[in-house]
C-alpha cells in the first residue's frame, strides 16, 4: 500500500479556520515536510496548484508557492520519494509541461510524475485572462484528455503532430526525454471525471467524505474500476484523507472542535460562489463541485474532505480498513500540524499499520542530508 502527503503548497492547509494553526507556504517548510516524510519511507508527495485563494480573515489559499518550481527544488534534496507536480491545463501548454517534466526527472532521475488540474474556479483564470467561458465546465476533461495524449506522445516518442479540438502541434519536438516513465494522475470525482482518468491516467485520487468513514470512497473507487475495466487499462486508486491524531481519542476530537469554532464562513462562502458556477456538474452527486457546496453550506471547517480522528491507535485502524477497500492502491494524507502529524505518524501509526509491514522497516530512517 502507497502512502503518500498531500504538501501545504498554499497557506494553512486543508482548514479553513481562524483556529487552525496559520501559516505562510515556504520552501523550507515544505522541504521538511518531504524530507520527514522520506525518512518515514513515505513513498510520495504533491503539490497543487492554486492561483487565487478564498479570501476571507484567513486569506485562506491566497498565499500559494508554484508547483513546478517548488518541485524543482524538492528533487534536488531528497533521493527516494516520487515527487507530483500539479500542471493546470488552461495556464500552461501541454509542451511546456513536458519539458519542465523532463527538466526535473535529469533531477531526480524516475521520481517524477504530473497530476492534471482543469481548472473549476472561473475567478482563478479570468483574472489571468485565460478562462475560455462557461463551456469549459462541459468540456473541461475533453481539454484535459488532449492535453495527456500530447503528454504521452511528446514522453515516449520525443514528437507530437496532434490535432484536436484544442491543441494544434506541427512537428513539436522534445529531446532529451524523460528517463522513465512518467505517471499521470488526476482527481476526478464525477462520473466524467472518473472516465476522463480511467481512460488516460495511471491514477486517481478520490476523496474520502465524513469524519471517521473510511470506506466512504468505496462507491467512487468501484466507478473507477469499472471505467478502466471498460477502457482496458490498469488505474489506481489514491484515497485522500486528513489525519487528528493524538495519545487518546478525546485529546485529537477536542482539536478537531477546536477547529470548527473558527471556521471562516467568510473563504467558505467565496468556495461557495465559484462552485456553484458550474452548472453542469452542480448536480451530479460525489463530483469535486458538489463536494465543494456541500462543505460549504455545512460550514465544513476542512471542505468536506474525509478526516480520521482520534488515538494513534484507533487511526491505524481507520487507515488498515480504508486500505482494505477493493482497488484502493495508496493513500494521501493531509494533517493539521505537518510537522508534528507527519512525524507522529511516521513514529507512532505506521508502526501499528499491517497494510505497510512489508514497506516498512523496523526502525524509521532517521539520516539527515
């Protein structure tokens, strides 16, 4: 089983809250996030990306490193974890993120892969002048399967003449190319979204809903087998989830209350109007945009994403059965404190976890570079 962390590219993290505990994206804070998360045996991170934030007393997300940049950097001080870099498919050409892919795999030779955002926050573009309109909401993961396919031709053959609808290559060249194969993952949760990474990425990651739920991804990780039952393709899947862990249950809920208590209504609602934009995935129930409404009409402190709450032990437990979930293949892991979940997670759950006892050795890799 994969486990991997979900880096804190933009300020505060998944919670949306006054009470939470507040912070600028730096790289030195994410280097030690990564490099802690390598010593654990970890066996990836990603960063997304995000050109605008929510606003709000927090500004939450509107302080955000750059993805590519960021991984740049991280590459070159770690030497085992694979690294993700989110590339938004209305901001940079499909070409120029294959270079940058095979910039950063001559740092860190097979460690590379690229998680394709379409872009849903109209705001987020628009203030760049590159929303293409409304339509994209429909047509966005048909953008997203061009985008790939010139990926994919540009990585395993150096060239690309494609023509669709929107892409135009003439004889595009890329040398040098990457020195493996570089992996593809997005996130979709609506059922064109499903299809959209069942038929051209080698993962998916879906979110975990509830708090202390861990087969809430069962149903949309059944969706996607079948999509790539039907596409003849192997894909995996990454369930998301944030960890409250502490010495006893009542310890990590009363962070957890803490945290509600200042929820910022204010970023929430800001969430709030730029989802609902969407029309055409509004109404379809488990999409990323009807995710995003719900957490914000129930003032979800950590935007409905699933959280497991409670003792190091009972965690664990949580975690071995979400890793029990039929053609769940890794887990992505966000935390309230980074620093303090992620190396508590490393030293007091992994240990007890059965779903790594054959990735993980008996005492944690404690080298410093």
């Amino acid at each position: 089983m994969d486990l991997g962390v979900f880096l804190p590219v933009a300020n505060n993290g998944w919670l949306v809250s006054e009470t939470a505990p507040q912070y600028l994206p730096t790289y030195e804070l994410n280097r030690e996030i990564v490099q802690l998360a390598e010593r654990h045996r970890l066996d990836f991170a990603l960063s997304m990306v995000k050109y605008r934030g929510y606003g709000g007393p927090t500004k939450y997300w509107d302080h955000s490193l750059e993805s590519f940049a960021l991984n740049a950097a991280l590459a070159a001080v770690t030497d085992r974890i694979r690294l993700y870099a989110s590339a938004p498919i209305l901001a940079i050409p499909p070409a120029v993120t294959a270079r940058l892919a095979t910039t950063i795999d001559s740092v860190a030779p097979g460690r590379f892969g690229i998680n394709i955002v379409t872009g849903w926050q109209a705001a987020e573009y628009e203030q760049m002048g590159l929303w293409p309109g409304d339509d994209h909401y429909r047509r966005r993961y048909d953008h997203a399967g061009e985008y790939v396919s010139i990926l994919r031709e540009l990585f395993e053959r150096g060239v690309s003449s494609f023509r669709g609808d929107f892409y135009s290559y003439d004889d595009c060249r890329l040398l040098p190319r990457p020195s493996a194969a570089v992996p593809v993952v997005g996130a979709g949760q609506s059922e064109r979204g499903i299809r959209f990474c069942a038929e051209h990425c080698d993962f998916n990651f879906i979110a975990s809903t509830g708090r202390n739920d861990p087969m809430s991804p069962a149903g949309q990780v059944a969706a996607l087998r079948s999509a790539a039952e039907r596409s003849g393709r192997d894909v995996g899947a990454y369930a998301l989830v944030m960890v409250i862990a502490a010495e006893t249950d009542d310890e990590a809920w009363a962070r957890w209350r803490h945290y509600e208590e200042g929820v910022d209504v204010e970023a929430l609602t800001w969430l709030t109007s730029q989802s609902s934009l969407d029309q055409i995935h509004k109404v379809a129930n488990g999409s990323s945009v009807d995710l995003m409404n719900r957490a914000a009409a129930t003032k979800a402190v950590n935007q409905g994403l699933g959280a497991l709450i409670g003792s190091y032990e009972n965690v664990a437990g949580m975690l071995d059965q979400l890793a029990a979930v039929e053609g769940i293949s890794g887990i992505m892991l966000v935390f309230d404190d980074f620093i303090r979940g992620l190396g508590d997670f490393g030293e007091r759950i992994q240990p007890l976890l059965d779903c790594r006892k054959d990735r993980v050795p008996a005492t944690p890799d404690t080298g410093q570079r």
